[in-house]
C-alpha cells in the first residue's frame, strides 16, 4: 500500500461542491467537516484486498437472488475466500440471516470498487450501475474461482488522490440527497440516497487516509456513515 501527499482538502472540497449545485442539489452547510487536513497522505488497500471484497460482494448478491447455499459456501471454498466474509454475510450466506434489502443494496457498493480498480470508467451520480457490470465480475455460475477471475482481470487501480476527491465528493452527495429526500426535492437520476450511501461505503473502505487525527483504516463492517 504506497502512500501519496493527499490533494488539498480545501481545493478538493470546492470541486465536490460546484459538482453538487450542478445536479441541483442542495449544497452542503459551510461548517460541513473536510474528509482530511492538510498534509496527511491517502493510499488505496491493496489490489488483491479490494478484488475479495468485490468477489464477495458478488457472491452476495448471487445469493440474494437465488444461489443455494452449499453452491455458494463450494463456492467461498473453491476460492479461498472464507477469511474475506465478514460475520453478518457469514450468517446471510450459510443461513439466509439478515436483511435480505440491506444485501440487495450492495450492488452500488460493488459498482463503486469496480470504479477503484478502473474496470467501471466513471462514477456519475445521476446514473445506475452499468449495464455490463455483470462482464466484469467472476461468473460463479459458470464455477470461474476467484483465482480464474483475478487472472482475465484488467485491473488499473485509480491514483489514490483521485479516489479520495471522489470520495469527497461522495461525503457532500451523501448529505445532499438525504436533504433532498427529506425536503421532497428532485433528485438529478435514476438512483437515490441509498445508491449514493452505499457508493460511499465502498470508498471510505477503499481509500485509506493517514495522519494525525485519522484511526486505523476499518474493516468493512466498521466503516462509519453517521456523519
């Protein structure tokens, strides 16, 4: 994981909120806290981290809309993947236990990590999951193992200062569209606060932040969108 000097937050934060009142959407209050302080650094998780979790999330959503689970734990196994399932898809892929709409919703998240290697080209706020999205991950159907996968994958993961400007990005998004919700207002697209916070999710996970007032980089379960 190399480290880089992060973009200057300010900067960044000024961008994220031209981009925001160009969606019409309402912009975010001037005491809205900046994601870093100048002089920390950001860095990407490894390549190989964010390919598990991407092929975990996928197997997720397999199983949300129908994979029995001893095709999907054959799966996990086949892989060598049981260490990158956390406890709660643990419970929802061995069992069905959980929230079977909270699972669904990953799909955005998914999206969003396929942006972090470079296999989605963009990650515009007023549009859906592409349409190929399906292409670009392991077709566990057709039993391709996460190493099969790993090895047809083109992966050219972002430079780390542009991840943490979409990250940003998405900090300010994720307030606007639950304000939007809240006040009845038009939304720019197709998808809405829950699309947007789940894309979010996978980018606080993705981009890691180093400084003083940063804590560890969470696991995927810990990542906090309460602010």
């Amino acid at each position: 994981m190399t480290a880089v000097p992060a973009p200057d937050p300010a900067a960044v934060r000024e961008a994220s909120l031209d981009e925001v009142g160009r969606l019409g959407l309402p912009v975010p209050p001037a005491n809205f806290p900046l994601v870093w302080e100048p002089g920390d650094e950001v860095a990407l998780r490894p390549t190989i981290e964010v390919e598990a979790r991407i092929a975990v999330l996928h197997l997720i959503q397999a199983r949300c809309f129908g994979m029995p689970a001893d095709a999907a734990m054959g799966w996990l196994l086949n892989s060598r993947l049981v260490d990158s399932v956390t406890p709660p898809e643990w419970d929802f892929v061995t069992v069905g236990k959980g929230d079977h709409r909270s699972f669904v919703l990953h799909h955005d998240a998914l999206f969003a990590l396929t942006w972090v290697l470079g296999l989605t080209k963009q990650l515009d706020p007023s549009l859906p999951v592409d349409e190929d999205l399906v292409t670009k991950l392991p077709n566990i159907v057709g039993g391709e193992t996460f190493d099969q996968w790993r090895s047809r994958l083109l992966a050219a993961p972002q430079h780390p200062a542009d991840a943490a400007a979409l990250l940003d990005l998405h900090y300010c998004l994720d307030w606007a569209y639950l304000e939007s919700e809240r006040a009845g207002l038009p939304l720019p697209g197709v998808i809405d606060s829950h699309a947007i916070g789940q894309r979010r999710w996978a980018l606080e996970w993705a981009v890691v932040l180093l400084g003083p007032y940063h804590d560890p980089a969470p696991g995927w379960e810990e990542v906090d969108l309460s602010t």
